[in-house]
C-alpha cells in the first residue's frame, strides 16, 4: 500500500523535535520543495488569518507529500467542514484554534477521524495513499494512523482545562497560541511573562503525563525559545514567509546601502 508517511509524527516518535515554516503568503507548491531544502520538518498552512482558498491549499499539500515535509493546516474554525475538506485534500494534519475545552477537543477528533474512531465521511481515493484504490477497511486504518491532530489552546480557561483536554483520545498534540493567551490573559505582548511561562509549564507536565506532544505558536525570539524548548516544547512554530522574507531583505537592502560606492578601491602597485 503506497502510504505517504508523516515525517513529522515519525521524527517526533523517535523523541526529536519538529520545526515549522508559516505559510501566510506564499501561494505556489515550489514552496515546499524550497522548505524542505531549508531544512524545515513542516508546513503550518495559515487559512485562519489570510485569504488562501482551498485549492491553493490543496495543491501546497500535494506538492510537500512526495518531498517529505508534512504539510499541517490551520483551519478557520471548529466546524468539521473545515479540516474535513483539507484532510480530503492532501493534508496531513490540522490545526484546530480557540479549543477550551475537552467536549471541543473531542468534537476535534470525531470530526478528522474515520470510524470507529470518529465520524469523518468515507471518500475516494486519497493523495496520502498516492490515490491508490484499496480497500476501505485498510485506508481509514492507515489514514487513521497518519492524521495528526493539533488543538491550539489562547485562553487561561483553555489552561485551566489542560489536564482534560490532553487525556481526550486521538489529540496528538497541544499547542499553546501565545500572543492569543497573553492577550487574553491581560498582559498582550509579553511572551515571557511569568504568567505565561506557568502555563507552559503546565500545558508541558500536562501532555507528558498524557502521552501527547506540547507545542509552541507565536514565539520567535531565540532567546525564549529556547527556554521554552528546554522545558520540552516538541512542536514549534520556527519561522513564516512573511517574517522571513522581509529579515533578509531588510539585511540584503542595509548591506547594499551601508556601501560607499564613491570610494575608490585600491590600487595594486
């Protein structure tokens, strides 16, 4: 059976860390290819906070399947028709936002996941399969397996309810939305604030005790990601095309304009 595999769920069961790279911008599949020979693990594909349409994101997903890097989408919303529609698209995983609860982290996983399981609608054959036509039975277990879910928890209620939402079976993952939790928390900005170190490390003890990988959004100072990550932060958000781009082309442009091109070089004797 061609199964793509899930790189990313495959280095993090082999105790790694996985980086990733946002896509808010960038809309060809030659992304996924120049990702991948940066060095990144995964795709976080933003469909919350921009304008992609589906079939750009389709076709982002299907382009990182052959290339091994694993594109992950972040959904709008909770509603099954938004990861249900990336799922049958090519992704290998979604993203859920605004998660505060176990009831909605369940709802989650009865959504992305076939039964028995879940609930998720039976379709034709899949890109993660390589389109393959097999027997039902065989490509929800292997689709099953692969599917990686992420709940994305911005809110001290979300915090409080941790514990819960980390037992919820087929969760692979908690991901704390930082400047979503600072600003709801009243402290907008401040990533390192003690309130906001707490509640990692409660979100951290929380996954371990559960068998589940506690991630990171939103925090791209090295100084605090690495602290983060050396409190066991195993799913990171590494960098975005936006923030990237405009970092070396700020760099690029200093460099040019640092130049006094009205100075002669010397001349050799």
């Amino acid at each position: 059976m061609p199964i793509v595999e899930n790189t990313m769920k495959t280095k993090l069961e082999s105790g790694e860390c996985v980086f990733s790279f946002n896509i808010v911008i960038s809309r060809t599949p030659a992304i996924a290819g120049i990702v991948k020979e940066c060095g990144f693990d995964w795709l976080f594909i933003d469909t919350e906070h921009n304008t992609m349409d589906l079939d750009t994101v389709s076709t982002i997903c299907i382009a990182a399947l052959p290339v091994g890097i694993t594109p992950i989408v972040r959904v709008p919303g909770p509603e099954s028709f938004h990861a249900t529609r990336v799922l049958d698209g090519g992704a290998q995983g979604v993203i859920v936002p605004h998660i505060d609860t176990a009831n909605e982290a369940q709802s989650v996983v009865e959504n992305c996941k076939f039964p028995d399981i879940g609930h998720r609608s039976v379709t034709s054959a899949a890109p993660q399969l390589g389109y393959e036509t097999i027997p039902s039975a065989d490509a929800i277990t292997a689709l099953n397996k692969t599917t990686f879910i992420i709940v994305m928890l911005e809110t001290p209620k979300a915090i409080e309810n941790v514990e819960e939402i980390a037992a919820v079976p087929g969760i692979d993952c908690i991901l704390i939305g930082t400047n979503d939790l600072c600003a709801t928390s009243g402290i907008p900005g401040q990533l390192g604030h003690d309130r906001i170190i707490k509640a990692y490390d409660k979100v951290i003890t929380a996954c371990n005790n559960a068998g589940k990988y506690p991630g990171m959004g939103g925090v791209y100072d090295n100084e605090l990601t690495e602290k983060y990550l050396r409190m066991g932060i195993r799913v990171a958000q590494a960098g975005g095309d936006t923030a990237l781009l405009m970092k070396a082309g700020k760099e690029r442009v200093n460099f040019l304009n640092s130049l006094d091109l009205n100075e002669k070089p010397n001349e050799q004797s």
